[in-house]
C-alpha cells in the first residue's frame, strides 16, 4: 500500500495496521542485525493471534546471526514443539548446540532430523563440523 494512502487513512481513522508492513519491517530488521526489533514488529503484526512456527523459526535464526545464542536456542525449541518434524528448526538448534559447545545435544539434534526425514547425505557437513569441533 502506499504510505500517501496509509498517511492519509492513518489521519481519518487514527492507527492503521497494515500487516505485510509490519512483516517486512520486521524482516528488515532482523537482517539488518536487529533480532529484539524484528521480534518486535513481528508481534506486532500477529496482533492478538499466537507467532506460528515458521516466524519463530525465523526469529531464532535472526538471534542466532545476533549472537544470541540462548534466545534463538529458545525460538527454536518453540518451534519444536508445534511442529516436532521441522527438520529445518532441529538442524539449526543442532547449530546453536554446536556454537554453545554442547556436542552431545547436538548430535541428538542431528539424530533427530535423521529420523525425521532428513537424508543423512544432507547431514554431512553438519556431522563433521561436530567431529572436528
């Protein structure tokens, strides 16, 4: 939409939630090394709803590329738990376990995505990160 027409609805009406704005900010954000902001603006744009997976997916990853390890081994788990076959969330989670030195954890992880689906040629790079770390 654009902002001439959200500026103009905004003074009529007061607050306007645009939704793919907030996302994309939010998106912006996260790349731009700013997980808490992302986070933030991704709320924001579930308004009263519950984050689904994949954007706590997504979060998890932004804090792992922001160093923080504990929040996005958190976003992770979440997304665990509404989707416990997300190959895609048990290999990252793999990779923060990898990244905070828990080597047994991470190779659950691995084994886990492995039972999951995932082909274990798809897992090689993984499996000897952890054999060299």
């Amino acid at each position: 939409m654009d902002s001439r027409v959200m500026w103009s609805l905004s003074a009529l009406y007061g607050y306007v939630h645009n939704t793919a704005f907030l996302v994309r900010q939010g998106m912006m954000w996260a790349v731009s090394g700013k997980p808490r902001m992302a986070e933030a603006e991704l709320r924001r744009a579930a308004g009263a709803q519950v984050v689904n997976a994949d954007v706590k997916a997504f979060l998890g990853r932004a804090y792992l590329h922001g160093g923080d390890l504990q929040r996005s081994a958190e976003f992770y788990r979440e997304a665990l738990k509404e989707n416990p076959q997300d190959v895609k969330s048990l290999v990252m989670l793999a990779q923060v376990s990898m990244n905070a030195e828990d080597f047994p954890e991470a190779e659950r992880l691995l084994a886990a995505a492995e039972a999951a689906g995932l082909p274990a040629e798809q897992l090689r790079f993984e499996r000897a990160t952890l054999a060299y770390l």
